[in-house]
C-alpha cells in the first residue's frame, strides 16, 4: 500500500476521535447549563426555610451524571489503557500478519 493510503487512514481516524472529543464536550456543557436551571428553577421554588438539599432535587444530577462518565470512558478510556499509538501498531499487525498468510 501506499503511504498517501496510511495518512489518509491515519487523517480519518484522527477526525472521527476530534468528533468524539467534541461529541463529549458539547454534551457535558448541556449536562451543566440545563442542571444550572434546574437548581435555579428549585431554589426559586423553595418555601421560607426549606432546604434544598433533598434527594429529588439532585436526581437529574445524579442520573444524567452517570451518562455523563459512562460517555467520557467510552471517549478517552481507550487511549489511556491502551496508549496513544494502540490502534495503529495493531493494524500494522494485523496487516503484516495478513501479508505474511498470504505469501506462505
């Protein structure tokens, strides 16, 4: 192959983990604007000496939190347990394993 071939493979790749990375970004800046107003909307709420810290305020928090860290694992989980360059050494294993099959 080519190595025009392996920077547009590479080029690729590395577009897709930046939509990621932004995919993430854009929903953790929901996850607190929306969060900021509800506790906004609940405080405003409150009777003359009721706390706010009750359990149903912080549902949403909890609940959509947990979307929150399960969605950054699955963006940046990877290239901390596997390292930067995992997924390129693997191709070029795979593909020198490929190449050696064939000629054997």
């Amino acid at each position: 192959m080519e190595p025009n071939y392996f920077e547009k493979e590479r080029y690729e790749r590395a577009k897709k983990r930046v939509q990621r990375i932004t995919g993430f970004y854009s929903h953790l800046l929901v996850y607190v604007v929306i969060n900021l107003m509800i506790v906004v909307v609940n405080v405003q709420q409150l009777d003359p000496g009721e706390s706010y810290f009750k359990w149903q305020n912080f549902t949403t928090l909890f609940f959509w939190g947990i979307g929150i860290l399960a969605h950054g694992l699955s963006v940046f989980m990877p290239y901390i347990v596997l390292g930067k360059n995992w997924e390129e050494r693997k191709i070029k294993e795979l593909m020198e394993k490929e190449r050696k099959s064939k000629w054997e």
